[in-house]
C-alpha cells in the first residue's frame, strides 16, 4: 500500500498556561490520511485545531501525543520537510527583500542551488501574476501581493506536499479563482494538498475531500458528495391558498412551517411525513405548487456539525457517523468523556 | 550548506536595508579618512623628526620620538577603544536576529523548510558573528595598512586585537542569543547583555567586593558569578595588552590568560548549547 503523503495518528495537543495552572487541550486525537496527489480541506471554526495539527504535521509545534508524518518521515525530522511547501497564515516575509531575492533565498533553504532557483524565479512569478514586481521590496506589496508570493515561495522547491493555510486571504475575487486553478494544475502534476480555510465555498470548488474539525476531533471526514448525501434528507414543499385550519393540522404533524410572500413553505426530514403532509394539502383543497428534496451545502454541513444544538441530532449515515462513533456516538461531535 | 549560506545572505541584506552596515561602513570610512588627511609625520632613521596634525606642526620639544613606540603606543590605545565601541556596536547589530526570526508569521517560514532547529539557529549566529567581523575586519585593517602607508612601521600584533574583540563579540552574542530565545524581546536581549557587560566588568574587583562582604555566602555567590560570567574588563585590558605588551597596564603581566579566556570561552558554549536546546524544544 502507497504511503499516505500526509498522515496524522491520534494526534494530541494540550497546552499549559504560562505557570501550568490550566491547560488547554487543542487536540484531542487525530487521524487523518490524505492520499498522493488529493486537495484535502480542513475545516473547523476558531480553536477547533485546524492551525495546531498543521503546526505539528510541520514539526513547529511537538505533539502531547500520536504522531505526524509527512511522506512517512516523523515531523520531527527535518528531512520529512524536503518536499514540502508551506503557506502560512499571516505570514511575513523579511521587507527588505525583494520578490526574486525572497524567492532566492527560501528556495535555497529548501535545498535548491542558486542557478536552480534563479531559472524558476521568472516563471513562478508569471504564475502568480507578479512578474512587475520582481525588483520591489516585499515591504511595498499589498496583502494579496504578499499572499500570491507566499505561495510562489511554497512553490519555489516544486514540493509533492502543500500546506496551504488560508491561502486566498486578502486576494480578490479574480486572484482567488487564479489561486484555486494554480491548485489544482498542482494536483494534476501529482502534489498533495493540504487547505486549510474558512471560506466554505472555496473549499467546496477545490477540494476532493474534507475533515471538519470540532474542539479538536474530527467530527466528520470524506468527500463533499459523501458529507452533503448523508444531510440530503429534507423536503421543502410550497403550498398556496393555505387556510389557518390548513396550517394548524400541518403543524400538529410537526412540520417546520413557515409564510413566505403569501405561500407557505413547510418542510420535513422524513418521506413519508412528506407523504402524510400532502394528503393533507389535498384533503383541504389547498394548491401544492412545488416539492424538491432539499440537498445541504457544506455550510449546512459545516453549520450542524461544529454549532452546539439544542435539538436531538439527526440521524446519520456514511462517513458522518462513522467519524462521529469514534468521538462517542453522541452525534453531535462532542467530546468524548 | 545552502541554506546557511542563504541565511547569511539574508542577514547581510538585512544589515544593508537597516543602514546598519552602512552608517558603520560610513562612520568608520570617515574616520579612516580624517586618519589619513589629518596625521603627517616625518620619520627619519626609525625616529620622528616631524609631525602635522591637520595641517598645524606638533611641538615635539626637540626630542626625537621612537616612532615604533608612537605607532605602538596608538595601536594599544585604539584597540582599547575599539573594544568597547565594537563589542556594542555589534551586539546592538545582531541582537535583534533571534526576536526576529521568532515573530508570529516569520518563524514558520523559515522552520517548514528542510533545516533542523539548531543549525538554523547557528546559522543566524555565525551570521551576526560574520557581521561584527566584517566591520572589524575593515576599520582594524585600513587603519592599520595607513599607519604602514605613514610610517613604515607594521605591528601584526594591532590585527590580532580584532580576534581578541571578536571572541567577546562572541560570548555576549550567545548570551543575547539565549536572551531572545527566552524572552522573543530584541529590548530585553540588548538590555540584558549589555548589563551582563557591566556586572562582569564590576565583578573583576571580586576580590575586593567578597572580602567586604558581611556574610561568607554572599562572597562566594560574588567570587561564583565572576567565574560564571564572561571576564570583560580583563579581555580589553587582554585586547590592549596584546598589541602594546605586558607592561601596558598593571595586573596584565600576572593575568591568567588561560583562566581569563578559558572561562569566557566556556560561558559563550554554555550560553549557545542553553540557547540551542531551549529554541529546539519551543512550540510555535
């Protein structure tokens, strides 16, 4: 079996305060794999540990306990670096050099000769629409400016491995759409991607699979077609000329009701509660003007898994509750106690 | 290799960007220059007959001058001076390469490429240590080849002040290397180096301080912090004895010189091995 280019075994990080009165648990047992040659999402709302797995798949941060491997090699040997390139969040190159002399130099920290490096520097430039700017000092370049070099720096060493952490942050909506065909044009040559992003809907356009993460577990893995189909069941039906006898015999049924521009918009998770709704539209001579099973985006998603909710989960199916069996079956991607 | 040399690189373009390097290129040109312009000598059979200083003859009382002694006497008293201005110089130069590299943003660029932590550290040290003796290398050595160029007397002795200046250039540098590791602070790392200076410039008179101690614990934590800590004021009178001989200054003929760089040579190694460890175990 190939050697997962990036794998994460029941990763744990606690924090200690500065005198180690309380700590703070980040991670709390990660396993991930992400196969040669996929774009990989992570997700995860602030503090769910999404910048700490990448830290210690990166050998910045050390593990309380697991391990991290970057092509096999442990994260804590710095060869396991040598095909990797490394976008980070919020990053600040030096400003007193320029782009071709930033390019230069990281490129050489990653092993690169000075005549190798110097051949790249036009071209990745132009890749990154950043060939006017190669004799200006970093300290001049505008936020997008500096994250389009920040990628052409992780790029510089042609890396199997990309760990790119919110890398279309500050760019506009043109560069963003460059970035994310830079991505996967890296992909077709065979580099695996790791992106780590808040924005959902970039995410959904890039990446073949995803693991949202919640108080540091995954609380659910796979691609987005598995993770949106395990969500798909819910039912939106349209109903007009709707009395209030109407209205209250749906909502005896416990249907989500719900009066938009004079129609009412009633929905369900369950077929035949849809079945047993649109009877009764019928059985009152009321108009059912549309029925569609509603398909959830990766924000619903994203939304039901990592916000706390006060109603019983739904149940689920596939990779969701597969994840979720190993956070304790609670549904709800809790912690386990 | 590369990616110590690409370091040094970025140190020097540093420099070069902060006008570090070149307002102390600048200084010390200038310097260089009025050297030359201002100091006219007229040396005849090993002695000086003559002298002009910007332009104005200096009475010499009709006594003729061994200009070896002359040229000696400068050398020692420059050296000297170049000792305390050149070590702060420098630590004020490269102080700030630890702090920096550790800033939110910065320091992950440079740790998620293929160079362990130490040799990255070191890297940055011996960056900041090529620095300080590049600007040595230049004032000392031009100095130098214009008092030959003046006065055909050559000490090799003047150049071997540079090492001596170096190796405490060295020894505080770990010590603000370990300095900024702790703290991530280029103000706490100056602040505190400096401060070491002058505690281990104090701590030379030990022997003088222990004995008016009222408690026998309180002089041995003196006499222990003296062996601890670098031996500043006995490197410069070292340096300027080393170009201007034993006699330059009272104690030097009786230093322990062995003791005197042995121990600061250990300091600098403990500082680095302390600073090397700690940044290898930090979490970023």
């Amino acid at each position: 079996m190939e050697t997962p280019p990036i794998q994460a075994i029941g990763l744990r990080k606690v924090y200690r305060t500065r005198f180690g009165s309380r700590r703070i648990e980040a991670l709390a047992g990660i396993d991930l794999d992400v196969r040669p040659g996929e774009i990989f999402g992570l997700l995860g709302p602030n503090g769910a540990g999404k910048t700490t797995t990448v830290k210690i798949l990166l050998g910045l941060t050390r593990p309380t306990a697991g391990e991290a491997l970057l092509a096999g090699i442990p994260s804590a040997d710095p060869e396991s670096r040598r095909h990797v390139g490394y976008l980070p969040e919020g990053h600040r190159f030096p400003g007193y050099l320029t782009a071709a002399q930033t390019l230069s130099i990281f490129g050489r920290m990653s092993g690169l000769d000075a005549r190798t490096v110097k051949g790249r520097i036009p071209g990745l430039l132009e890749r990154v629409r950043l060939s006017d700017w190669t004799h200006v000092r970093v300290r001049k370049f505008s936020k997008g400016m500096t994250q389009r070099l920040g990628l052409a720096a992780a790029l510089v060493h042609e890396p199997d491995i990309l760990l790119l952490d919110e890398p279309t942050d500050g760019v506009d909506p043109v560069g963003r759409r460059e970035i994310r065909d830079l991505l996967r044009e890296e992909a077709r040559r065979g580099a695996t991607i790791l992106l780590n992003s808040h924005l959902l809907s970039e995410i959904e356009r890039t990446c073949d699979r995803v693991a949202v993460l919640r108080q540091g577990r995954v609380a659910a893995q796979g691609t987005i077609e598995e993770l949106t189909a395990a969500r798909t069941s819910r039912y939106r039906m349209v109903v007009s000329s709707a009395d209030d006898a109407l209205i209250s015999s749906l909502r005896e049924t416990g249907a989500t009701i719900e009066r938009v521009n004079g129609h009412l918009v009633v929905s369900t998770r369950d077929l035949e509660h849809v079945n047993a709704l649109v009877d009764r539209v019928r059985g009152r001579g009321a108009l059912l003007s549309e029925l569609s099973p509603v398909r959830s985006s990766l924000e619903d998603i994203f939304v039901d898994l990592v916000a706390p909710s006060p109603s019983p989960p739904v149940p689920l199916s596939g990779s969701i509750a597969d994840a979720e069996s190993q956070t304790g079956g609670r549904g709800d991607g809790g912690r386990q106690e | 290799m590369r990616a110590i040399l690409a370091s040094w690189e970025e140190i020097f373009r540093e420099a070069a960007a902060r006008w570090t390097l070149l307002a102390y290129f600048a200084l010390s040109t200038l310097f260089i220059l009025l050297f030359a312009a201002a100091v006219n000598l007229d040396v005849v059979n090993g002695a000086l007959a003559g002298a002009k200083l910007f332009g104005q003859s200096v009475d010499l009382g009709g006594r003729s001058i061994d200009i070896d002694h002359l040229v000696l006497g400068f050398e020692s008293g420059f050296s000297g001076f170049l000792y305390i201005v050149g070590t702060f110089l420098a630590i004020f130069a490269t102080a700030h390469l630890v702090p920096r590299l550790q800033e939110k943003g910065t320091i992950d660029l440079y740790l998620s490429r293929p160079v362990g932590r130490v040799p990255m550290l070191l890297s940055r040290y011996t960056g900041g240590l090529l620095l300080a003796a590049a600007n040595l290398v230049y004032l000392l050595g031009s100095l130098w080849a214009i008092i030959f160029w003046k006065t055909r007397v050559a000490h090799p002795r003047f150049l071997l002040a540079g090492l001596s200046i170096l190796f405490t250039i060295a020894a505080l540098l770990a010590f603000a290397f370990l300095a900024g590791v702790v703290t991530s602070s280029t103000g706490v790392s100056l602040m505190t180096t400096y401060a070491m200076f002058f505690l281990a410039a104090l701590l030379a008179a030990h022997a003088k301080i222990s004995a008016a101690m009222s408690s026998e614990w309180s002089a041995r934590l003196v006499d222990g912090l003296y062996w601890v800590f670098p031996k500043t004021a006995e490197l410069g009178r070292a340096t300027v004895a080393l170009v201007g001989g034993r006699g330059t200054f009272r104690g030097v003929a009786d230093m322990n010189y062995f003791a005197v760089y042995g121990s600061t040579a250990l300091f600098l190694l403990a500082s680095l091995t302390l600073a090397c460890w700690l940044f290898s175990r930090k979490d970023f």
